[in-house]
C-alpha cells in the first residue's frame, strides 16, 4: 500500500484537484481509496459526478475514522482540509508514505505555505525524512509575474518541486465530469499529461523529487 497526503495550509491551493486527479490517475494502476476529510466534501462531490464507465475508486468521507480501519487498497490518497493544528498533522504524517503540496502563484499562497513549511519542519517523523515530501507548482502560467514569482519562490526554498502544473481550464471541466485528466481524451491533455507522470514516478517509485 502507498499512501498520499495532499495537504497545504492555504484554502484554494488546489489540494482536491491535485488529489482528484492523482486517484483518477492511479486507479489505472490499481485498487484506489480516496480519504476525503475536507468539511467542504469536494473530492466526494466529484465522486458523485463520476462515471461508472471510468476505472473505478472507493471514497471514505469520514474524518474522525482512525485510518488504521481503512479498507485495503494499492493506494490510499488522503485529501486533507486546510488549517491541521500541529497534533492532528503529526498524526497524518505518522500513517503517509508520501505528502505532496500543492502551492499557488499569489503572494497569499506563497507566504501561508512558508508558514506551513516551517510548521512541517518542527515535525520529528518530517524532518528524518521517513515521509517524502514533493512541491506541485499550481496553476501556473510561465508568462505572468505571479508564475515567475513561484518558480523563485520555490528555487530560493530549495524544495523539491515535482510538477509544474498550468493554469488549464481542462482541470475546471474534468471536475465537473468527476473526471481526472487521465480520462480525458488525449488530443486533450497531450500537453498536460508529461507533469502528471512525474507525480505518478515520484508516488510510486520515490525516485524523483525526494526531499534532501
């Protein structure tokens, strides 16, 4: 079993489409549980929406479950609300392999996930390094100072930046068909698609991106 942590302290950094899209992704691969503990429900939402024609995924949207009663899967993937208190975060990195956060262009994503990092780094089972962590680049566009400003961001952090992922309005509209850009058309994602198989080398191989 691999198991995912998806999680940014900011609201909005893109957390359910980076979880969304990675279950629909891995569940080309094997058996997926999508661990939605978001109060907002978003991930369960798209669930909902989802075809029963597209590879199938089991969804839990109980936050108070003890992992540890967790179905068996090939891959849990955990969508986490924003704003974990210190304790209840460290309990999360206590049962993820993999923690993968997602950070937006604005200045408002980039200073609440400096803070959150900082946070990250106060966590003993974090800071051994028994939980690779990996840095999504969000809804970037190369040509505006917002992006630019994220790429300096990161490289000036030194953090391990796994993907890099436009600002696309492909991602809105998989949303709305309980879809992941796996499922989408090629002719559709041919562009998107070489980021995602980065997430999925680093998920599952753990060779790409690990933190130092």
């Amino acid at each position: 079993m691999i198991r995912v942590l998806v999680l940014n302290s900011k609201g909005g950094a893109g957390k359910t489409t980076v979880a969304t899209n990675l279950a629909s992704l891995l569940a080309l691969r094997g058996s997926v549980l999508l661990a939605d503990l978001d109060p907002q429900h978003s991930s369960s939402s798209w669930a909902e929406r989802r075809s029963e024609h597209l590879p199938k995924l089991s969804i839990i949207a109980d936050a108070d479950r003890d992992f540890r009663d967790y179905p068996t899967s090939d891959f849990v993937v955990f969508d986490a609300p924003a704003g974990l208190k210190k304790g209840r975060l460290e309990d999360m990195l206590d049962e993820v392999e993999v923690l993968l956060v997602p950070i937006g262009p604005s200045s408002f994503d980039m200073d609440a996930s400096r803070l959150f990092l900082e946070k990250l780094d106060e966590i003993k089972r974090f800071r051994k390094g028994k939980v690779r962590m990996g840095v999504i680049a969000n809804r970037v566009n190369a040509r505006t100072k917002g992006g630019q400003h994220l790429q300096l961001f990161l490289a000036d952090l030194q953090l391990p930046v796994v993907a890099t992922l436009r600002d696309n309005q492909l991602y809105v509209r998989a949303a709305q068909l309980g879809a992941g850009i796996a499922d989408l058309r090629m002719a559709e994602t041919r562009a998107e698609l070489p980021q995602w198989a980065q997430i999925l080398r680093f998920v599952t191989e753990g060779k790409r991106g690990t933190r130092a």
